[in-house]
C-alpha cells in the first residue's frame, strides 16, 4: 500500500507545490501543440479554457513571460459592466456580463462576482445629456440602466456629497444594477485551474520573442526564451505588449501603450456599498470585500511600458475623490501600483483573424477590458476553433482601421480619454 504524509496528503488537496490558490500545474513546454495562446491573463487563459471545454482542442498551451495574472488581470480595479453606448459593444460586454454570473459555478471556482452595481456620475449639463443618451440606448438594447437624481443617488450610495457648493456638484447619475466587481485574480487561477483539468499546459517564466512562419507565409511556431515551439495555430492575447508580439509576425497594429495606476487605500469596515464612476473628474472607488477603498486613476498622458503610473495623476484623481466622499480623506494610502494598457483609435478591441494564416488577434481593451475577460474569451476561443469571428466579435476587426467601420465608444470608461 502506498503511504502518504499528512504533509503530501495537504500538497496534493491544495495543488502541490503552488499552493492552496492554484491547483493547476506548471508545464514544461512540448515541442508542439494544435494552438498555443500567447499571454497568461484572464482573456488568454479563458480563451484556452473555453478552447478545450467548448471546442475539444486539449492539445493547447498557455505562454506567459511572467507568472499568470501578473498582467492587467490582477491589476485593475474590477469594474464590470455593459452601459456601453453602441449595439457592437452593448452586445458584446452584455454577453460578458451575463457570463461573470455562473462563472464561479462553471469553473467550480469562486471569482467572487458581486453585483452590487455601478453608479456613473454626472457633473454637468453635457455630462447629464450624455448618460441620459446611454441610459436610452442601453435600454433599447435590452441592457438596464437608469438614471437617478442627486437625492436617489444620495440613497443608493450614502457617503456620496451632493451639496450643491463644490467644485464636482453631482447632478444626477446613471445606475446599472447588474453591474459591479469580482476579485481579479481568481478569474486567472479560475481559468487556469479549468483549463489545466482538461488538458491545457500552462507555461510560466516563457516569453515569446519570436514568430516563425512558412513558405506560404501561416504560423509555424514561436521563439521563446525556452526554446522554439511548433504551432499552426497562435492566438496573441499580451495586453500593453500586443503590438511588440504582433510585430515578430510582421503585422502592425493601430495600439498605443499606456500606464494606467490605481491605489487602495488602508482597510476599514463597510462602507461603500456600491461602485462609483465619474467619468468628467477620471476618479472612481468601490470596496474591496478585504475593506480597502479601491481608487483608480486615469491614464499618464505620454505613452510608456511602464508597469507605474506618475504621481501627478493620482494626487489630482484623490483631490476629487476627497471632495466626492469627504469621510475619507483622512484614510491612509495602502499601496499603489500600474499596468500598461493598449488603446485602439477608437477605443474599442480588436478579436480578430488576421491577414497571416493561423494568427489571430485579441487586443485593444485599453483601461476597460477585466469586464470583457469572459466574453471575449468565449468568442476569441470561437475565432481560433473556426477560422471565422463568432457573430459577437465580428465588427471587431482589424481592417475597420482601414475602412472607417469605427465603433467610436466614446465613453469606454472613465479613464480612457
Ligand atoms: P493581461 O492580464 O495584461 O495579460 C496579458 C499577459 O500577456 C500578461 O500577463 C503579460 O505578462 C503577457 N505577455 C506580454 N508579452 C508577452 C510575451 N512576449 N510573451 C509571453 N507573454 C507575454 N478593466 C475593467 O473592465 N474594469 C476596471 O475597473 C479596470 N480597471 C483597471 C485599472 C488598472 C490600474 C489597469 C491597469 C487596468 C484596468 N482595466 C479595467 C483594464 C483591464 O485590466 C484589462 O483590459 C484586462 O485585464 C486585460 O486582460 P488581458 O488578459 O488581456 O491582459
Ligand atoms: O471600464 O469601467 C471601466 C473602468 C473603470 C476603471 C477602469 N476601467
């Protein structure tokens, strides 16, 4: 009979040597798989995921240069929500939003969805015609949301000031009731977790450096700093590095890079129960379940590959949030940190095929693309599978660049602009 320490019985209950989080196990990379997804963040480890468990293709890896999750994915501040203006985008972050609602179920493990909705605000009269204008246009496209004056508000979040006297007054605001926060990571180790259990290898510490193709000019594989890798198929998925990937294959992409910070400030008892958005002041907050107030900031102005933000910018994003909830501003700062998004021209991503055989594209999410990560898992795994868009994601193209079918969302988030 074989004999078990209490101590391996424990390693292998919460997944060896990675700990109680994981419970999925690093691979060395074979010398070849069906597809190879590049980028261990929550959209390349879905993309396998749902690689493996809707299109029967196990014999895929993962690649991430760093450890997964380290990119945006356990970076950002959580929002989730689908109050985007345009019927391309409506579409496409609703799918994901009726998505986040089971994912704990369907991965067997808990990314903590709270929806406990998300309040934009509105400062003037501009800001007022432009929520108003979402709020219809959501609606007409079966998404909730709906607009609240400055007292309603008031109740739906009661640290909120209203007075009329300062430099932000709040005039009304929009509120989607189905949106709110999950817990970041876990949407990566989730992934992980249920691609890993079908068959999906997940490659750490494995940068990609190069792309190989063929005569024909399709994928044939990919240098990486351990080793060469042979594949026919290659789905990109690097956040803030898409375009330096893309470039080993000769493709140029329409993406600028640029840091985006957020901070939390020391822990504290319940209260805010809600998220808070003002796209005019680029300040917006929300508590963690640890109790942290999470506070983003907007964009640096100039672009970088930066992993920190500059100074300047979160000091101006923390005046505002001191005049919006006034109980906080002597609350101490915790930690701070950045990641480098890539933006699109007109603010919307790119899942897409692409001119080179076998490559394909998932990028551009810029400051707002957490809450896309189970859609646009779903539909790029679809892209890869079938060589064609899944009807959610085929306006999404590259070649919109080209030919001016823009989905020019100008109000993708609050920080995006
Ligand atoms: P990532 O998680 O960044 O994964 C990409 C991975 O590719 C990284 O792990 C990286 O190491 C890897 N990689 C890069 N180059 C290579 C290479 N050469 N070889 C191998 N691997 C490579 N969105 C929202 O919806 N709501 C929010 O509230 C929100 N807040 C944000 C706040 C901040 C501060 C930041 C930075 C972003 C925020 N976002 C938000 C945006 C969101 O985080 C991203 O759009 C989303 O997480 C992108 O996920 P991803 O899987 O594409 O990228
Ligand atoms: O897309 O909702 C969003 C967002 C908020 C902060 C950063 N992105």
């Amino acid at each position: 009979m074989q004999k078990f320490s209490a101590w391996s019985l424990l390693k292998e209950a919460f997944g060896g040597h990675q700990g109680w989080k994981s419970q999925w196990r690093r691979a060395e990379p074979k010398a070849e798989y069906d597809a190879i997804i590049v980028g261990g963040g929550g959209h390349g480890l879905g993309a396998a995921y749902y690689l493996a468990a809707e299109h029967g293709l196990t014999n895929i890896a993962v690649v991430e240069k760093g450890w997964i999750g380290g990119g945006n994915t356990g970076r950002n501040t959580t929002i989730i929500r689908s109050n985007y203006l345009f019927n391309e985008s409506a579409h496409l972050y609703d799918h994901s939003l009726k998505m986040w609602k089971d994912l704990s179920q369907v991965l067997n493990y808990n990314v903590m969805f709270s929806p406990r909705g998300v309040m934009m605000l509105a400062h003037t009269v501009h800001d007022t015609q432009v929520i108003k204008r979402h709020v219809h246009a959501n609606r007409g496209n079966g998404v909730d949301n709906e607009w609240l004056s400055p007292e309603e508000a008031k109740a739906f979040c009661p640290i909120l000031n209203i007075e009329k006297n300062i430099r932000y007054p709040v005039l009304g605001a929009a509120l989607q009731r189905r949106g709110g926060v999950a817990r970041h990571d876990t949407v990566a180790w989730g992934y992980a977790r249920a691609a890993n259990a079908l068959g999906v290898d997940i490659i750490e510490n494995c940068e990609v450096t190069g792309i190989k193709r063929n005569a024909q000019g399709a994928i044939e594989g990919i240098d990486t700093s351990r080793g060469f890798i042979r594949t026919k198929k290659l789905g990109v998925s690097a956040a803030g590095n898409t375009s330096v990937v893309m470039g080993y294959a000769g493709i140029q992409l329409p993406l600028e890079s640029y840091p985006l910070q957020a901070l939390v400030s020391e822990p504290v008892k319940p209260l805010m129960p809600c998220v808070v958005m003002s796209n005019t002041i680029h300040a917006y907050m929300s508590q963690s379940d640890k109790g942290e107030l999470v506070i983003g900031a907007g964009t640096d102005a100039y672009n970088s590959y930066t992993q920190r933000g500059a100074l300047h910018i979160s000091s101006h994003t923390l005046e505002a949030i001191c005049e919006l909830f006034p109980m906080v501003r002597r609350l101490k700062m915790l930690r701070n940190w950045g990641g480098i998004v890539d933006t699109t021209p007109d603010r919307s991503p790119i899942i897409a095929k692409t001119p080179v055989k076998g490559l394909y594209v998932n990028c551009g999410w810029g400051t707002g693309g957490f809450k896309a990560t189970p859609g646009s898992a779903h539909v790029f795994a679809h892209t890869i599978a079938h060589d064609e868009p899944h009807p959610i994601n085929a306006p999404f193209t590259l070649e919109r660049f080209e030919e001016g079918n823009l989905i020019d969302e100008a109000a993708a988030a609050a920080v995006a602009h």
